[in-house]
C-alpha cells in the first residue's frame, strides 16, 4: 500500500506536467487503526481552471 507522501509525490509530477506554476497544500487525515491512505488537498486557481478533471488512482 502507498501512503499518503508517495500519492501526493505522483500526483505533483503528473500536475507539473500539465503546469509547474501552483502549489499544493494537503492534509493527511489517514487513520492509524484503518491504515488507508486518506487526504485532502488544495490546490491553486491555476489548477482548478483547467477544462479537464485531474484524477490518481492508487
């Protein structure tokens, strides 16, 4: 299983592919007693106008 610091390290190099100029602020909120990765994230306008959804899938 992944944890949370190598999903988000996949997804910041596919988004640099598309644009190197935002930021990334994510919240890991991943539970001890389930051990599943679990975050949220925000990202910066430049982002989050882009005319396609971003998805990762681990």
């Amino acid at each position: 299983m992944k944890t949370v610091d190598e999903i988000i390290a996949f997804t910041l190099q596919k988004l640099k592919k598309i644009d190197s100029k935002f930021e990334v602020i994510y919240f890991d909120l991943t539970r001890e007693s389930t051990e599943i990765p679990a975050m949220k994230v925000l990202m910066t306008l430049a982002v989050q106008t882009l005319a396609f959804t971003v998805t990762v899938v681990n």
